[in-house]
C-alpha cells in the first residue's frame, strides 16, 4: 500500500533575515537584447489584436501611440508593427478595461505592504564546543518579514493575518506610492488568524467592503497583495485573478490552535507575501483576506484559502472594542462520532453544562447536532464556528436530533466561564481560577473542582513541573477545590516545607516532584 503524503498547509507571509533583503533594486544587467529585452521571433496576439514583428530587440518602455507608430515604419519600411490605442490611467471605458482593472482600479490604492522586524534568539556552538560539551552560545538575530493588509477605514485602522504580526518588534506600513507610516498592534486573535494595527488617520483609503454571505462557487475572485515583499522593488500590490474555488472549506490544519473552518478557497495565486491582503469580487469589494494555501512545493499551486471578510470584520470589531475576543459558549462540550450512512462525520452532545443556555434549552446527553443557524454542522468544527459567527451576546438557533424526532432550540450565546472567572495569582508566575461544572464542561476535563492553571511562567513551569491547562487538586496531601483553597496552602507551607503538587492533566493523575518557594 502506497504511504499517504501530507500536503502542508503554508501561511503565505515571507520572511527573511535581515540585510538579506532580496531584490531591493532593480538589476542592471542587461539580457541578450537591447537594455536587457528579449528578443521576439513569433507571432503573438498583443492587446486583442494580431501583430507581426520582425526580430528585433524591443525595448521595454516602447511608445504606444500613434507618432511612435509612424516613426518605426519610416526607420525600419519593411516591418509589419500594429498598436493598439493608447490606454491612458484613469481611462474607464474600451476594450481594455476588463473587470478586473475595473475592480483592482478601486481597491488598490487600499491595500498595504505590512514590514515586520522581530528578535529571534538561536544557540549555536563550535565543534570544539561541541566536543567539549561545553554550553551553547545564546545569540540574537534580527528576522525581517514582509506581509500584506488594507485598510477598513479612513481612521487608519488595516486588517491583517495575525501571524504576519506575531512577534513584532517593530511594525512599517507601507502604501500604494511607497510611503512609510509607524504601526501599532490594537489586537490580535491567533485562532481566527486576524490583527487589527492602527496608523495616522487618513494615511490609507478604506478598501469597499463586500460580504461573503452569497458568494457563488465559480464567480471571478481577485487576490492582491505583496507576494515576497520587495524582491521586486516596488511598493504597489500585484493583481492575481481566478474563480471561488469553494466556500465552506474546513481544513485539517495541522497549525496548532489555529481555527481553519469555513474558508473560502480560490484558485487566485496566493504567494509568500500575500498573507493578511484582500480577496475581492468582481466589483472590487472585499470578500475575504488572504491565509494560506496547500502547497508542497512552498508556492502556489491553484489552492489558496482565505478568511471570509463577514467574520474578519466582526473578529476586528471586537479587538477594536475589547482588544480582545470574546470567546462563545452555550454550554455544551460535543464530539465526533462517524457516520455509517455518509463521508462526514456527526457531532454529538458529550455533556451539558448544568445551568447553562442548553441545559435551559433541553439539551440532552446523546443529541446529535445538524445544523446552527441553518449552516450544516458536518463536523465540530461547523459547530465552533456558527457560534463564534453569530458572536457573544447573541443567539444561535439549532437543530438537532434526539432517537428519530428533529427538535429544535434557540440558544442565548454567553463568554467562555473560564474568561468571566476571577484570577489569582497564587504564588509569582502561577495564576488560577477555580473550577466549576461550567468550566469542566468547557475544558472538556473530569473533575468539577479544584483550582484550574490558566497562566504559567516559564520559571514557575520549570520549578512546579505544571503546565497551562493543569488542574491542582491537592498540595501536601491537603484537598484543593477553589483557588481559595491552593492559595492558603501555598502560603502556609511557603519557607517552610518542601511542597509537591497534586495534579489532573489529560484523564489522569500526577504528583510533582517536591520543590520551595518564598
């Protein structure tokens, strides 16, 4: 049996070291014609209209207009040369001006090149080192990154992809006429894969936004962006055109945390570079912004993913107004559960949350999920996404089925309890929340108590042995069910005796090993 390849999913955002910036101007060396063109020995169809040429070198900035026509012809009698009219900027009738000038016309001058400074830190070591096992030497390197946006509004605010950001320690819009503006973060989101940065007010027009609620399989779409950044010296965004692939798309995204659900796919060329730029229609509007794309050779390949500009907006409605996302919960924890009658999968009710919209609604254990504000739920991932659609505070309705009755419910959509539980910092670089039945549901863990780790220090993580998501449950051989309770422990036993941790991670139960605090 042939051995499946996994195709990877690639972020199309470009990176390169700094002072390696490739193709910061323009060559000028010269190919086999004449200031480097090259020589035409073939018929061709140029502009619609079948012109021959003679073999000559053809020079790159040649004249188009009438004037230059006549000049040829009387330098050189024997040559054929047909030129079409002259195609000035600005120019919106003719030939021509094809769908796709009129939409990249109106949404370019929206569209930015996004530069990304940010400090890697590697350890390197010499063979002599390394023979002698001696210690690594910690450096630092700066990493340029290039990525794309646009602007939402005339306030100064672009969209991005949130991993064209990550990491940044300096931020360079750049516009359609090369133009420098300072970036700031408002907020990210790197489950949905959206930032939102901020430069001067009236810097970048806003880009017309569309809507992907009615996007029709087939239909033009039209990807702009800066794939590989400046490798070809210039500021202005490139153009690709193709159709809507298909909308829908869940991706097994093999980029942890990341939530690649109900994408739309097109076959628009999306390239290192292109992340974070808009994905229009043939009016010129957005309808998505640019991902990913499936790739094995790193390029292009025809399937490219982007965003649908519905959600980007809403997710860059809530980092402008919380700086953060909310996330959703209706309490339920659900999981897959395969069909024997068709290729998806299904999506059961494992546990209701006592108290919660579902558990007011009827909800029962068993359920099987079909549809959240009539979108198909065919995996959980359609489930995740209906409700972080619809959005904290409002409601979602849902169908779903119970042995051979359809029932129906509608669902009042609330924060995740963990985001609304008070947090403590128990000892420095350990923060906890108590745990409730709520938030064992939402966790998808089996214990209903006990103090819940939510944030950890990489020097508390080395001297506990605990990771984010653990859950203490004794300290000392002494119960713990609220954060209340660790936090009493934890001062109790501190310059005192050693303390070692009881501990609930992924079904099972640990004890760490023993250690001292202040």
């Amino acid at each position: 049996m042939r051995a499946r390849t996994a195709i990877p999913l690639l972020l199309a955002v470009a990176a390169f070291p700094a002072g390696l910036f490739l193709g910061s101007g323009a060559s000028s060396g010269e190919g086999p014609g004449q200031n480097g063109a090259p020589l035409l020995s073939e018929t061709s169809v140029v502009g619609g209209e079948r012109s021959t040429m003679r073999a000559s070198a053809i020079r790159p900035a040649i004249s188009t207009d009438r004037t230059a026509a006549a000049d040829s012809r009387a330098a050189d009698p024997g040559g054929i040369v047909t030129v079409d009219p002259v195609f000035q900027p600005g120019q919106q009738s003719g030939p021509r001006f094809t769908p796709v000038v009129a939409a990249t016309t109106r949404i370019a001058p929206s569209v930015v090149s996004i530069t990304v400074l940010s400090t890697r830190r590697t350890s390197s070591r010499s063979m002599f080192e390394e023979f002698f096992g001696m210690v690594p030497r910690r450096m630092e390197r700066t990493v340029q990154g290039i990525g794309s946006g646009f602007a939402i509004d005339d306030d100064g605010t672009i969209l991005t992809n949130e991993h064209v950001v990550s990491g940044a320690d300096s931020l360079v819009v750049t516009d359609v006429n090369g133009k420098f503006y300072r970036a700031e973060v408002v907020g990210s989101d790197p489950i949905t894969d959206i930032a939102v940065l901020k430069v001067e007010s009236g810097a970048i027009p806003a880009a017309p936004i569309g809507t992907s609620s009615d996007l029709v399989v087939g239909e033009p779409a039209i990807a702009l962006g800066n794939p590989f950044g400046f490798v070809l010296a210039n500021a202005e965004a490139t153009v690709t055109a193709g159709v809507i692939s298909g909308v829908g798309r869940d991706i097994l995204d093999s980029r942890e945390g990341k939530l690649s659900a109900d994408m739309i796919q097109t076959d628009a060329a999306i390239n290192p570079g292109n992340s974070g730029g808009p994905l229009v229609n043939a009016e010129g509007s957005v309808i998505g912004v640019n991902s990913a794309i499936l790739s094995q050779s790193g390029g292009s390949e025809g399937i490219g993913f982007a965003i649908p500009i519905d959600r980007a907006r809403r997710i860059a409605d809530e980092l402008l107004q919380y700086g953060r996302i909310r996330r959703p919960w209706v309490g339920v924890e659900s999981r897959t559960v395969e069909s024997e009658t068709t290729r998806f999968s299904l999506t059961e009710v494992r546990r209701v949350a006592p108290g919660s919209s579902a558990d007011a609604a009827g909800l029962e254990v068993g359920d099987l999920l079909l549809t959240v504000n009539d979108r198909p739920i065919t995996s959980p991932l359609d489930w995740d996404i209906g409700l972080l659609d619809a959005g904290v505070g409002s409601a979602v309705d849902v169908t779903y089925r119970r042995e051979d009755r359809i029932l129906s419910a509608r669902l009042d959509i609330e924060e995740l309890p963990s985001e609304q539980a008070e947090r403590l910092e128990v000892v420095r670089g350990l923060e906890l929340i108590t745990v409730t039945p709520q938030i064992a549901v939402e966790r998808g863990i089996e214990v209903e108590s006990g103090a819940l780790v939510t944030r950890l220090s990489g020097a508390a993580s080395r001297v506990t042995g605990l990771r984010e998501g653990d859950v203490i449950v004794g300290i000392n051989r002494r119960p713990v069910e609220s954060v209340e309770d660790a936090q009493g422990l934890f001062r109790a036993f501190a310059g005192g005796s050693r303390i070692f941790v009881t501990y609930y991670r992924d079904g099972r139960y640990y004890s760490s090993w023993p250690f001292d605090i202040g």
